[in-house]
C-alpha cells in the first residue's frame, strides 16, 4: 500500500463543517472513514505479516530472532506510518474514497 507522503503522523482538529460537507451528515462521514480506515488497517497488516513472514524459519532461536536486523528495520518503518484513521481521513478530505448509498430498508 502506498501511503501519501504529505500526511501527518499526529492528530489534527478537524472542523466538522469540513467533515460533512461531502455527505451533509457528520455521522455518516466519521462512518464513511471509519469504514476506509478498518480496509487500509486490514491492508496494512497483511503487507506487513507478508514481509515479516519471509523472515521467519521453523529452526528460529531466540537469539537468532532478536538480531535479524532487516526485520526490525522493516517493522520501524511500519510504526512510524501515521494511523490508518489519518489516512482514511485525509482520503476523505480529498474525494479519494469511493462510497455510495445503499437501497433503502422497509421500501
């Protein structure tokens, strides 16, 4: 996944007015990035279990598991990314998400 190198990696106040313009519904929008950031976490740690998992052996110690520098390397890079919350956030910010309006229920 790539991930936008202008996002911030700290929380930012949001304006509400900001967050509903798009939908004219500030829940609906929180539930609209709610929804992309729970996709991007779930993309984010399948990348990430896929890399690590090229390191892993079934005859690993403990000391062999601790000193395996380029794992430790590639999970620093994964920490410091900003949440998947920001992402989804700024993604919404800019119509970058897709997201459309199911049928009505009981019509």
């Amino acid at each position: 996944m790539e991930i936008k190198k202008n996002i911030p990696n700290n929380t930012i106040t949001r304006k509400l007015n900001e967050l509903d313009s798009q939908t004219g519904n500030i829940y609906e929008s929180i539930n609209i990035i709610a929804r992309r950031a729970n996709q991007i976490s779930s993309e984010l740690k399948t990348e990430l279990n896929r890399k690590l998992a090229d390191f892993s052996s079934p005859t690993d110690t403990m000391e062999e598991t601790f000193e395996n520098r380029e794992q430790i390397e590639i999970s620093r890079y994964y920490e410091r990314l900003p949440k998947p919350v920001i992402i989804a956030t700024e993604e919404f910010l800019d119509d970058e998400v897709y997201y459309r309006h199911g049928e009505a229920q009981g019509k």
